[in-house]
C-alpha cells in the first residue's frame, strides 16, 4: 500500500506505531513533514503537502494516540 498526503487517517496510524512515545501535541510541522515522508509506505510528492494536510495528519495522530 502506498501512502498519499491525502491518506490522513492511514498516516496517523503510521505515525502512532512508528513513535509511540511521542506525544503528537508537542510535534512541529517541520518534524510532522519528515517523519511522514520517512515512512516506508509514502510515497507522494513533498510539494503537494500544506499546513492544512499537517494539520489534519496532526489532529488525526492525537485521536488516534488517546
């Protein structure tokens, strides 16, 4: 399965096994971006990616976490 920005909830899920002693609250942007783009399923375009999207990915990782 490949990973797109717009697969929000997906990588949300990514991100919460990837690093579970994170506490997504605390995750800036810049991190949010990277670690999404170093997980071994994405595989989209880095300059399709907004705030809107890493604010998504974010709220989505911090449901997904409590």
């Amino acid at each position: 399965m490949s990973l797109q920005w717009t697969d929000v909830l997906d990588i949300a899920i990514e991100l919460d096994e990837t690093y579970p002693d994170v506490d997504p609250k605390t995750v800036n942007f810049v991190d949010l971006r990277n670690w999404v783009m170093e997980l071994p399923d994405f595989d989209d375009d880095p300059e399709r990616c907004g705030e809107k999207i890493l604010e998504a990915i974010q709220m989505s990782w911090i449901e997904e976490s409590e």
